[in-house]
C-alpha cells in the first residue's frame, strides 16, 4: 500500500508543481511545439501515476487477503479504489457530453449555408456564405476546413493560403484532440486544483502558436502575419495581432508558397 501511496502522492505533486514550471517565463512563445510536448508529457505521466496507485492498490489487497488479520482493511480499499475509478469515469463520461454537444451545435449553425464543398485529397474544402471572416478545422474521419465568403474576399490568395496552411496543421497535428483532452480533464478536476485550467489554457494558445510556425515555413511569415492583422481588424481581438508581431519576429521566414501542400491551394 506504501507503494500505491507514492504513486497517488507522486500524481498530485506532479499536478500542483507542473504548471508552475512550465508557464514560467516567455520561451514557451518561441519553442511553442516544445512547451505543448512539456506540458501533455506531464499529463500522461500524472494520469500514469494515479493509475498506478490504482492497480498498486488492487494487486496488494489482493495478495494481502490471504492474511486474516489484514483481508479486512484489503477488501475495504480495494473497493474504495474502484469506487474512486468507477466515479472517476462517470465524471469524464458526463464531462465529455456538453463539450461534444457544443462542439455539433457550432458546426450545425454553420453546415446550413454551405455553398460548395471540395475534395482536397487530405480533408474536404468546405465554402460557405458569411459576413464574419471564419476559417476552421473540423477533425474528423473525413476531416474538413470551412472557409466563409468574408474570409475569402478580406484576403489575398497568398494570405488566404497562409490561412488554409494554418488549419491543415491543426488537422495533421489532431491539435483538436488535444484541447478535447484538456477541456475534459479540466472539467474533471476539481476547481482548487488549478492544473486543469492552465493545462486547458496553455493548451489552447500553444496550438495556434505551432500552426502559426508551420504555416509561416509553409506560406510564409509576411503572408500569415498581414492575414491575422486583417483578422484582427475585422474581430477587434487583440491576440490576432500578438500573433502577427510574433510572426514578423521569426528568422528566416520564406517566400508564399515555398513549401506549401498542393491541398491548400486554391
């Protein structure tokens, strides 16, 4: 039971001390790619902890049940960790449920007013008709990218492949799956424990920070940094523009479509 113990102990230390080292200072701005890896690697060790004490747990109540005077104590904490894990499921379970409603929600009010979709060999090209600039990834198993009307006209060619190349990095880099993974274990956890939310906000900038890098080597810097000032423009968000000084800050940036995936032009 000692060694369940560590495990459990190790988890929560873990969860307490790894955002604190890692949202310190600003290199995660600049190896965003790194910091994401940091950050999941941290997660998957702290979800391998706490199912370490888990199965600790089980394996030595049951070789302690063969001992009378400690079956007792055994039986009762196996069954507390079931207990533990059991409710542990049905909160993710009823967790997962509203982000994924949500999620069908946004894509229904767009799917209505869809006016072409094409076949790009590694996700379909959806066109719709919108006033608002939007460009999305939709993951999936046929995944998509759905591009409105104002997006298109806001943009040049080479800016809206520059826009194009950063949602095929979100597709190829299943960046989806990992803001499920931390929305999901943010609603999970509970709120004095502030691992979750920092895992889920770390998570959320560092996937827009890498697609910005692939998309610059990809299209060029110049390219995807006039698109996000134009973004930022027509949303009035001010994390546009961060995005776009960062970009013109990186060394070595190339030519528009240098590099860039014969899907994304269009």
């Amino acid at each position: 039971m000692l060694l369940a113990l560590g495990f459990l102990v190790g988890a929560v230390a873990l969860a307490l001390a790894a955002p604190s080292l890692l949202a310190g200072g600003r290199w995660q701005v600049f190896r965003p790619r790194l910091a994401l890896g940091l950050w999941f690697s941290a997660f998957g060790v702290g979800v391998a902890m706490a199912g370490a004490a888990f199965v600790t747990s089980i394996l030595a109540a049951i070789a302690a049940a063969t001992e009378p005077s400690h079956s007792l104590v055994a039986t009762v904490t196996a069954w507390t960790g079931v207990l533990v894990v059991a409710a542990a499921i049905g909160l993710a379970s009823g967790a997962s449920e509203p982000l994924v409603d949500s999620y069908r929600r946004s894509l229904r009010r767009l799917n209505p007013v869809a006016t072409s979709r094409q076949d790009r060999s590694s996700f379909t090209l959806v066109r719709f008709e919108s006033e608002h600039p939007v460009a999305v990834a939709v993951p999936g198993r046929r995944p998509e990218i759905l591009v409105s009307s104002a997006m298109e006209e806001a943009l040049s060619t080479a800016q809206l492949w520059a826009v194009l190349a950063h949602e095929n990095a979100h597709l190829r880099g299943r960046h989806g799956l990992l803001v499920r993974l931390a929305e999901l274990n943010a609603a999970c956890l509970p709120r004095f424990i502030p691992a979750g939310r920092d895992l889920r906000k770390a998570t959320i900038i560092l996937v827009e920070l890498v697609a910005d890098d692939v998309a610059a080597r990809q299209a060029g810097a110049a390219q995807l940094a006039v698109a996000l000032e134009r973004l930022a423009e027509a949303s009035g968000e001010a994390g546009f523009l961060v995005r776009a000084e960062r970009l013109r800050a990186l060394p070595g940036s190339q030519p528009a479509g240098v590099g860039l995936p014969a899907p994304v032009q269009i």
